[in-house]
C-alpha cells in the first residue's frame, strides 16, 4: 500500500500554505512529519484526510486517484493533540464506536475491543466515562479508536503533545509496536526531532509550507541535503557560521581554521560557505585528533544532572555545546571548546550541502 | 527578594478531611534561600500546582505557615506579597501596546512616570523586546507573548519571587531552548528568587540549582540536578529523571550479595536488607552498565538478550530482555550492538540497593 | 460519481426544511412584494401601482412618528439592557451553590409566553388595583398608563427591562466563565483594581459575546410586537405605537393593504441595513 503526493498546492486566502509537496508513504515503520508549529503538518495531515481539498495535484492511495474524496470514503483514523472522546460514552463504546459504524457483528466487536484496550492498557476502565480518567488514558483511548478501526491510513497529529513527559515517553515506546504489521499507512506529525529519532522509520521535514526532504529518519538526522533540513532536525538547535575556502585551509573567522582535506569541500572551489555543527560535536575539551580548537566567552550554562550545556560567544554569534558528564563552567570566562570536524556540515550559498 | 520558608504544609481542597489520601498536599516542609533557582518537578497531580499556589497566595493552606523572610504571610493575598507569576498560557493585556502591557504592574502602584519609562525601557532591553513597544500585545506570537508576562514580573523591583508555571508549553522545541536559556541568563543577572513548576525533567534540570521532585502531594527528594542524577533517593525520582529512567530490579540479599534472578550483581556498598522489608530492587542507570559479548562463562555479567536498538540521535538506546524484565542501556552514537544474547556488566559505584522504593544506605534527605 | 451522489442525498435531506421555508417565508414575503406595488378595491380586483405606495409611506408623517417612537425605544432599552445585563453578570457568583439558583432566577423571566407577560404588567400598572400603579401613586406621583404618555412609556421600557435583561445577563456571564483564571490571576499579582480587570481583562473577551447580545436585543426590540399591543394598545393615543403596531393597524385595522405592504418591506430593510451596520462596526476591530 502506499500513499502518494504528486505536486499538492494548497492555498488559501491568498496564502500558500504548501508548496509543490511530493512524496510517497508507505507502511513500514512510522511517516513523520517534523516541524515547527505553523510549518504546515496539520495541513498536510488533513489533506491526507479530506477534510481539505488541494488547489492544485493529486492524492493516490495505491495509485488510486482519492484528491476529491471525502474522509469518511477514505478509510482513515485521526488522532489528534487534544483528548478527542465522545463524553457521554463508555470507554469500551468509544473504543467500539468506528466498529458499531462500519456495522460489525457484536461478538467480533467485543472481541477487537478488549483486543485494542489490553494493547493499550486500558482493560480497567472500559465501564467509565472519559472525564473519569486521566489525560494519559484519554489519550490512549482515542489511540486504540483508531486501532480497532484497521484503517489504510491512521494520522497522529502531534498526540503525545499535551502529556507528561514520562508518559510521553512511554507511549512514545509503545506506539511504533502498536501499529506493527498492521498494514497501514502511518503519519505522525511532530514538532520535536527527538520524537521523529525515537520514532524511526520515515521523516518529511517541514519548513513554511515546504516539504524540504523526505527519507530514512537517521538519513536526515545525519546527511541532510539542505541547511533547512538540518535546521529543523536539531535539538539543540545547530550552530550556524559563515566560513571560507581558501586554497587547502577553511577558515572560520579569522583565528580558526583548518585543512579541507578529508572534508566535503576538499574538491570544492575556492568560496564562501556555511558550516553546521550540532551541538554535541562541540566537546568541552580533549585536544584529540580530528578536532579544531575554538575559544568563546561563556554565557549561559545549563546542567541536565548527566550532561552539560554551554551557550558561548565566538565572533559575535552565540554557539551551544552539550556534552556528556558535568562540567566546572563559569559564566564569563574564556574556554577552549574542540569541534570535531567528522561531525560539521558543509553547505553552499544557497543552502544545499556539499556532499564529498 | 526573599528567603521562603514552607512550614508543615498541608492542603486539601475538600472543607471535611476523613483520610489522608484525601490532601493534594501533605505535610511540605521547605527552606528555599534568597536568590536561588529552583524547580518543582513531578507528574500532572502531584501536588506542585498546588504549592505553587500557596506560595503566591491565591490558595490558602489548610494548615502550615509560609514565610518570607520570616514575617508570616499565610493569609495575605497574592497582591500583598510583592510576587510575579508567568503562567502556562501567556497572559497579555490584548488592548494595551507591549509598553503599557510592561508599565501596568507599575501604574497601578501608582510609580512616577519618568521611573516608570526608564524601568520598562530597561527591562524590555533585558528581553529583546526594545523594537516592539509601540506594537499592540495582542497579535504577537506566543513566544514573545510569553516573554512579555515574564517582563511585566520583572518590572518591578521590589518582587521577592517571580514563579514560572510551566511557561514553555505553548512554545515550539526551537524556541523553547532560546527561551529557558534566556530565563537562565536572566536569573544570573537579576538574582531574584525564581520557581519553576514543570513536568519536563530537562527543564527543571537545566534551570534550576536545586529541584523538588513531588509525587502524590508529597516531596520525595529535594537536590541539585547532578544528585538526582547520580544519587536518587527514592526509585520514583530514579525512573522520572533520566530519559530513559533508571532501570529498577527486583532483587533478593543474601551475605551482602544482591541477586538478580540468582545472579550475583555488584553495588556500591554491601546490600543490607531489613528484616521487615516487602520490596527490594536494585536501581542502575541505562548510562552506566556496559554490554559484554556472552561467553557462556557464569560470572561476567546478567545474561539477557538483545531484542531492540533505536537510534536516538546522540546516543542509542539498547533494549535487553532478562526473563520478564526489560533493561534499558544507552551506547553511543557509533557504538554498533548485535541483536541476540549478550551479557549486561553494571558499574558498581553507580549501582544502589532500594528497599520499599528508598535508598537502602545514605541520608533519607526526602523526608527529613 | 461518489461524491455526487452524496451530494445529491445530502440535499435530499435538507429538501423537507427548504419547502417549510419556501411555503412560510418566501411564499408571503412574494405575495407581500405583489400588495406593494398594486392598488385593489376588493372582490380580488387589483391595479398596478408601481412604487407609489413607497413614496407615499416614506412622505407620511404618521410613518416618520412611528418610526421615531421605534427608534427612542430600541435606543432606551439598549442603553438600559446592556449596562445593567453586564454589570448583573458580574455580581453573581462565579461557583458554589448559588450559581444554579441565579441561573434559574435570570431565566424566568425568558420563559413566559409574551402576551402574558403584556398581561402581566397591564394588571401590575393599574394605578387602582395594581401593585406597581398603586405604589407610585400611594408615593405622590400622577401615574396613569391609560391616560398619560409618560407613564405608558415608562411602564413599557420597565417591562422590556424586566423580560430581556437577562438574556444579556446569560450572555455576558457564559462569557465571563469562559475567561481562563490565570488572567484574573495575573491581574491580581500585578495589582490591577476591579475597574482595570473589567476595562483590560473583560470587556475585551466580551467583546464577541456582547456584539451577539446588542444585535439579538436590537433586533428584538426592533420588531417588538406582542408584549406592547397587550400592555397599552399603542396608547394612549398613538404615543406608544411602535412601527409593528402600526403597521399592523394600516394591514388589519384599516385593510389598506398597498401601503402596509409597502411598509413591510421599508421596514424589513430597515432592520437588515441597521443590523448590518452594527454588526460591522463592532466586529470591524476585531483581532482575529
């Protein structure tokens, strides 16, 4: 099965809010769609559904055109960010709701739900009402709605966000295995890249209206072919410089450099570029090889019990670096950070990266 | 600013009180110095909104007594108390400009206006805010939203404490690491007493010198992030801090010797067991156990299988199966790990027995 | 196709709603376009009129007083309504007990039927018997709804006071409810007084609730009919006659039915084109 976006273009209101969009989802492993709030997840996720209708292109699900279909003809779950049950419902009937629609026999109801509630664990509370239970079990009942349904398409628009942590955690663990071998297309909108990494599977990353690529999820963590991309799969945000080719050395500002040998500029002309470094491949010391020393007064620092965070200044922008364990620093004094060089990203003036 | 003190607090929003199960707080007692940062950490429920509340007045505790600077404020209303408080939706006064939105806590104080003009000036400068006076509040992204109820809690310089409730709900993953860095970098300019109420371990870590962990209204350890980390009283605050949490064990003690499923599994000091214990288990962290190829041979570590790696990015997260039990371990980013048997060698000056879910040795500091 | 087809069944069941509309809307209003622009003398014989009748209704004075008495008593009743309805919202009680109590006590006076409580207050003003009549004249004042224009006035914008204000009150109050706590309690950390709360943090999220309420009460009170005909009848004199009771004394009184078409239809637009510059004016500044 597969889901297929050829040139989607939505507008409206005189605003483009996706532009040219395509791609092709399948069912192995989780889609997920990563961005900011406003990148244009939540339209794409409904245009999936039907409940909005491109401007320009087509929708093919197996290579059936379903662009003017309405949602409830395309087979599809929705989960969305807020706790979405019918209130005067018992958890065990809105678990069988999808069910009850499609006119399925009683016993084989029965039977699937307590199937989808011993998945989610909500075996316990099938007698109560919604509003008797926490967010968590909200949330997991809307989940195995969509389960029990045996949708092609089940949407997840960003379902863990209004959760604990912990519990976002754990589900976070749980779905993936949820939906394995079921057979249906996944799409997971969300606007943290360590949920996308812990998801697995495919990523769409999502800039203003832009899918800016589309691939395996450690693909795009590690060889993004654009500076949006990698800009939008860093947490931390990656440290961005201008940086100079000049014969065999590139510099960086005008006390740093070092050789273009081994790197993806080697071969490269002489030029203006860009580097990105995430943070964790700025270590707070160890002069070892393959690493450049750069020297910036500290600004902020953080201390997350097993790693240490410091926001420091080097020619006038600000640089993160985390590290593992815990680091003496002292804000405002100088330090001598180590980028390693395996881990920048070369990228050209208009934005692709160079790749050796 | 103020030094707070927390005495036996407890509160119940029920007027008639029958069990104990029934107070969302029972008995706080804290001593939080003049100028810290500290953060109140726990699960939807656990009491911390509720603490919070009582700090700044708008609950009054059933029973207990809150100090500031050692004069009882217990019954005096947020108003009185000179306190500033960010909630987790931004809260902006839509008709007012980004300046009068700033200048309000001040005008109602009845400030001068030359003071108030240079205070809100400076204050906006503090928060990158200087370009947007003159905008109405009102179509601003909640990002800058946010910023401005923290200025209108900065403005005044008399507050004892600003309170955070988790302020970067409504903010996006880029914007938040802009934001707590901003607060952080504010906190060592400013030095004003600052709480921070949230849900999300890295934040309370990141911001805060010392942190509350709450679990079902009472407090289970308080500590700086680095003895929470390496040091969890209690296995609750272990598996709540760390992503992912500490792996706990059940375990049994024979001479000294914990066993995990009959195994020998070395700790930091001689396992002690007493006598009336019902639950022990042992607590070790995914960061510090290495994976060992499986001999076959008995004694170099847990024997488990291998069932998952998933790649996190920075590190990975190794999933391993004793019998029923799952352990979590983290390798790092290069680090490649077979699927199937293998055996798991834990550091044993990292490793704690827990007896009935607290830290068999060491100080109790929780419940002090 | 798919999607046509349920298309097609989706207008089949709103069919049933577009033929009652059809045959108790459309159908008189027609036949209400037809009267305006004929001259008949009965027995079903009818002359074209063109727009005589128009011109003839916006030239007479008996048009333009009626008009201006609508336009006074819409006015009053707004500036009474609105303030008293908000600022009875925001005396009562926001939790506890006495919130349903409140709520039942603000809705009675919505549930009674309207000619009864024209009745209600006829017998409540009689200045022999009546409780309201008998008080003011028993305190020194000349009250006589049947005789004088004062005191029919009087009685007439009380009554509309006592029976809509609180739909202003449901209103504004759901609003009020619907404002998140953290703003009352931000106001209070940053040391606002009652009137800035209202001025910063209510009035503007009433904004929306309160353009509803003054357009659902200036509509009302615009087409009023019922609970005036009952209470004084128009009188004494004409000097309480509404644009709908007169209107209904040309149709029916004197079975002129030319010019009350006529004056349907300059009333209709009237009410549309009032409703419409209101409704663009309070919404015009709105944020979102």
């Amino acid at each position: 099965m597969t889901l297929e976006f050829r040139s989607v273009v939505k507008r409206s209101k005189g605003e483009t809010l996706i532009h040219a969009a395509s791609f092709t989802l399948a069912p192995t492993g989780f889609n997920v769609l990563l961005g900011a709030t406003n990148a244009g997840k939540t339209t794409l996720i409904k245009l999936m559904a039907g409940l909005d209708r491109p401007t320009k292109g087509e929708i093919l699900l197996n290579g059936k055109d379903l662009t003017r279909l309405p949602p409830q003809r395309r087979n599809v779950s929705l989960v969305h960010q807020f706790f979405v049950n019918y209130p005067h419902l018992s958890v065990f009937e809105n678990i069988a709701s999808p069910l009850r629609v499609a006119r399925v026999p009683g016993a084989d109801i029965r039977r699937r739900v307590h199937e989808a509630a011993e998945l989610l664990r909500l075996t316990p509370f099938l007698e109560r009402r919604p509003s008797a239970l926490s967010g968590g079990q909200q949330q997991r009942t809307a989940l195995a709605r969509a389960i029990v349904k045996s949708s092609d398409l089940v949407l997840l628009d960003e379902p863990l966000a209004n959760l604990d942590y912990k519990l976002r955690e754990e589900l976070r663990d749980q779905l993936p295995r949820l939906f394995e071998g079921r057979g249906a297309i996944v799409v997971y909108a969300t606007s943290e890249p360590s949920e996308a990494l812990m998801l697995g599977g495919h990523t769409a990353t999502v800039s203003q209206g832009r899918v800016t690529q589309f691939g395996p999820t450690a693909t795009l963590y590690r060889a993004p072919q654009d500076l949006e991309t990698a800009r939008v799969f860093s947490d931390p945000p990656i440290n961005v410089a201008p940086i100079r080719k000049s014969g065999d050395r590139l510099h960086l500002g005008d006390s740093v450099a070092w050789p273009a040998a081994g790197t993806a500029l080697a071969t490269v002309p002489d030029g203006a570029y860009t580097v990105g470094v995430k943070p964790h491949f700025v270590l707070p010391g160890g002069d070892a090889a393959g690493t450049v020393p750069v020297t910036g007064r500290i600004q902020i620092t953080e201390l997350s019990g097993s790693e240490s965070i410091a926001h420091f200044d080097l020619d006038g922008r600000s640089w993160v670096s985390q590290s593992h364990g815990i680091h003496p620093y002292q804000v405002g004094d100088l330090h001598t950070f180590h980028i390693e060089i395996r881990g920048c990203l070369y990228f050209r003036p208009d934005g692709t990266r160079v790749t050796a | 600013m103020a030094r707070i003190s927390l005495q036996d607090i407890r509160h119940s929003y029920q007027t008639i009180v029958a069990k104990a199960a029934e107070y969302a707080l029972k008995r706080v007692h804290l001593e939080w110095q003049d100028g810290g940062a500290y953060a109140l950490l726990g699960p939807s429920g656990c009491g911390k909104t509720t603490l919070l509340n009582i700090i700044s007045g708008l609950v009054a505790p059933t029973e207990g007594r809150v100090l500031f600077d050692g004069r009882d404020v217990t019954t005096l209303p947020p108003e009185q108390r000179n306190i500033a408080q960010v909630f987790q939706f931004p809260v902006v006064y839509d008709t007012m400009t980004v300046f009068e939105n700033l200048a309000f806590p001040l005008r109602n104080r009845h400030a001068e206006s030359s003071r108030v003009d240079a205070r809100v000036r400076e204050i906006a400068s503090l928060l990158d805010l200087d370009g947007l006076l003159g905008r109405r509040a009102a179509g601003l992204p909640p990002d800058l939203k946010q910023k401005l109820s923290l200025g209108r809690g900065l403005v005044r310089d008399d507050v004892n404490i600003i309170m955070f409730d988790e302020p970067l709900t409504v903010i996006d993953p880029h914007l938040k690491w802009q934001l707590r860095s901003k607060l952080k970098e504010l906190h060592q300019t400013v030095r004003t007493t600052m709480i921070y109420v949230t849900h999300d371990q890295t934040e309370a870590l990141t911001f805060a010198d010392q942190v509350v962990v709450m679990q079902a209204g009472e407090v289970v350890q308080v500590g700086t992030p680095v003895q929470l980390f390496e040091r969890p009283t209690h296995t609750f605050v272990g598996h709540f801090i760390g992503s992912p949490g500490m792996n706990v064990l059940p375990c049994e003690v024979s001479d000294g010797t914990a066993l995990f499923r009959g195994q020998p599994v070395p700790t930091e000091t001689p396992a002690k067991a007493p006598a009336d214990a019902t639950r022990l288990e042992l607590g070790v962290r995914p960061e510090h156990i290495r994976i060992a190829p499986d001999t076959g041979s008995g004694d170099d570590g847990i024997a488990v299988d291998i069932v998952r790696v998933a790649d996190a990015g920075r590190y990975r997260v190794v999933e391993a199966m004793a019998g029923d039990h799952r352990i979590h371990v983290l390798t790092r980013e290069d680090a490649d790990t077979p699927l199937g048997p293998a055996r798991l060698q834990v550091d044993p000056s990292r490793t704690r027995l827990y007896v009935d879910g607290w830290l068999a040795d060491g100080a109790d500091t929780g419940r002090a | 196709m798919a999607v046509k087809t349920e298309r097609q069944a989706a207008w089949l069941l709103v069919a049933p709603v577009v033929v009652l509309v059809a045959f108790n809307a459309l159908i008189p209003l027609m036949t209400v376009v037809n009267y305006s622009v004929q001259e008949t003398f009965g027995n079903n014989f009818f002359l074209w009129h063109g727009l005589g009748w128009f011109q003839d209704v916006l030239r007479s004075e008996r048009f333009h007083a009626a008009f201006g008495r609508q336009m006074l008593f819409t006015g009053l009743i707004l500036l009474i309504e609105v303030p008293l309805g908000v600022a009875i919202a925001l005396a009562m009680p926001r939790r506890g007990p006495l919130v349903s109590v409140c709520l039942v006590l603000m809705a009675l006076p919505l549930l009674i039927p309207w000619n009864v409580v024209g009745a209600m207050w006829n017998i409540f003003a009689l200045p022999d018997i009546g409780l309201l009549g008998r008080t003011l004249n028993g305190l020194g004042f000349d009250y006589n709804m049947t005789q004088d224009p004062l005191s029919a006035w009087f009685t007439l914008i009380l009554m509309d006071v006592w029976h809509w204000t609180s739909l202003v009150v449901l209103l504004t109050y759901a609003g009020l409810i619907s404002i998140p706590d953290a703003y009352y309690q931000a106001a209070r950390i940053d040391g606002a007084g009652a009137w800035a709360v209202f001025r910063h943090i209510q009035l503007p999220k009433l904004r929306r609730v309160l353009t509803i309420a003054i357009l659902l009460r200036f509509m009302d009170s615009f087409m009023v009919y019922t609970e005036p005909f009952v209470l004084t009848g128009g009188g004494p004199g004409n000097s309480t006659t509404l644009l709908s009771i007169d209107l209904v004394k040309i149709a029916l009184g004197q079975f002129d039915l030319g010019p009350a078409a006529a004056m349907s239809l300059i009333y209709f637009f009237i009410t549309l084109l009032v409703s419409w510059v209101f409704y663009t004016l309070m919404t015009r500044h709105d944020p979102s």
